[in-house]
C-alpha cells in the first residue's frame, strides 16, 4: 500500500467504506477493531486528502456517514489491484493443489 500512499489500517478503512457506503463511523469501528478516537483519526487523514466525505445521517444528526469521494474510488482501485497483484506474487511459489489449503489455513489462523 505505501507506493499509493496507504498504510493498511487507512487501506482497510477505505475497502470497507466502498464495499458499504453509508455505514457509520461506530459500525466501521466495530468492523475493524479500532477504536473510536483512533478511526476517527484515520478518518480525519482520508478526508483532509480528499478520500472521504462524512454526511448527516436523516435518522440520527449525530451520527455520520461515511463514504467514498472520486478520488477515494480511484485510490481504493488502485490499491485494490496492488493488493491483488501481492497475492499473486506470494502464491505463485504454490502449485495450484496448495493454494486452497494455504488459504484455508490462513483463515483459521485469522479467526484465533
């Protein structure tokens, strides 16, 4: 992510907001795992470059929505491609029989 700017907490945040456009910044808190002061940061950083907008939610004024600007949508593809292209690299060591059991693993591994 950093040849895009991304570190991958801000790159995780802006694949979340694109996949879900409108969720709040506590269900996008709950999502990730990061605390509020801390995605509230994050998300201060994505709007001051231009990533993120926040809106009144009409149910709630308190609260605030969250989603992509263009150039939000045009990092988050970008980036999205990196990402795909890293994990080409990284199982094209694997022949094709290993890949399934590889990423089995790293799921079990993610859900600890």
């Amino acid at each position: 992510m950093r040849p895009h700017g991304l570190r991958v907490t801000e790159f995780s945040v802006l694949v979340v907001i694109g996949k879900t456009p409108g969720l709040t910044q506590q269900a996008i808190s709950a999502a990730l795992q990061i605390q509020p002061p801390n995605l509230k940061t994050i998300i201060d950083g994505l709007r001051r470059q231009g990533l993120v907008r926040r809106s009144s939610v009409a149910a709630d004024r308190r609260l605030r929505a969250l989603s992509l600007t263009a150039q939000g949508q045009r990092l988050l593809a970008l980036a999205n491609e990196a990402h795909a292209g890293h994990d080409r690299r990284l199982l094209a060591c694997l022949g094709d029989a290993d890949v399934p059991a590889v990423l089995e693993a790293l799921k079990r591994i993610a859900a600890l």
